[in-house]
C-alpha cells in the first residue's frame, strides 16, 4: 500500500534535477537512520519521490518519509516502505499500550477515543478538542514496539459550541 503527502510551495524556478533529488533524499535518510540506508530504495520522477523496501519498525518507515519531505525539490512522497516487525506482539498489547499512553497523556483526554488493532495495524477513532491532540494521539501510536501502521480516524471538534463533554 502506497501513501503520498504532497508538499506546497515549490518554485518551479528553483527546480533541480531528478538525480540531485535522489541524492538528496538517501542523504537525508542516512541521516535520520544510519541502519537504513541498505534497506531503503530512493526512486525520484519528475519531483515525485517513490520510496520502497523494509524496515524494521513504523518509526523508521515514517522517519524516512518525513526526511524525503524536508528535501528541497520534493512535490510529493509516495511511501512504499514495508515493516518488518522483529518482535511480534498480539494485538491485544498494542491495543492496551496504545490506551495507556494516550490515558497517561496529560493533553488528551482519553474518554472520546476508541483505539482498534488488527495484525498490527492501530486506528484511532472518535473526537477530540484539538489538532495537536489529534497529532499526539498519533504519535503515541506510531511509537508502540509490533505496530506495522496506524490510520488516524480522530476527528476534531474545536468549535466553541461542540465542546466535548465527559
């Protein structure tokens, strides 16, 4: 399954090469993971970064979709990247881990939120008062050891006359 994030705000006078891209990007992946930099493959068309191979948890899958992102000349990110989990937990643990973070999370209240894991794979859903509660929800979960992705389904209610209520 492929994921693309389209950066704004590129000047076309500015354009640099393909090749100079690619470069850039293994750059600065080999940054953010000197372990990656076998695992990872770089392929770069007209400004559009094709990243693909396997890793070994969804941090580094999204680190280095992120690093792509920050390269100049990058339009978009379409992220190939496979993750291999060394240790397997069940979902049930990521499930349960996913809770306790976001119910130890002082900026996030948990009573809206709904965490699903199957074979790996977390979705976040229901509401909350914030973007930043959205993205740290998110963030919780993408750092759990045996997670292989995560959907983010939260949606946020920050209208004064919503306000979320216990």
């Amino acid at each position: 399954m492929f994921f693309y994030f389209t950066k704004t705000g590129i000047n076309k006078n500015d354009m640099i090469t393909d090749i100079e891209i690619k470069e850039n990007v293994k750059h600065e992946i080999l940054v953010e993971h000197r372990d990656s930099e076998d695992k990872i493959t770089v392929e770069v068309t007209n400004g559009i970064v094709f990243l693909s191979g396997t890793v070994d948890s969804y941090p580094q899958k999204i680190d280095a979709e992120r690093a792509a992102l920050r390269v100049d000349g990058v339009i978009e990110v379409h992220n190939g990247i496979s993750v291999n989990i060394s240790i397997e937990r069940s979902d049930a643990e990521i499930k349960k881990t996913a809770i306790k973070g976001i119910t130890w999370n002082s900026s996030i209240d948990e009573k809206h939120i709904d965490v699903e894991v199957v074979n790996g794979w977390v979705t976040l859903k229901g509401e909350v008062e914030h973007e930043y509660q959205k993205t740290k929800a998110r963030n919780i979960a993408e750092d759990i050891i045996g997670v292989r992705g995560v959907t983010n389904l939260l949606q946020v209610i920050s209208d004064g006359n919503n306000k979320l209520t216990a």
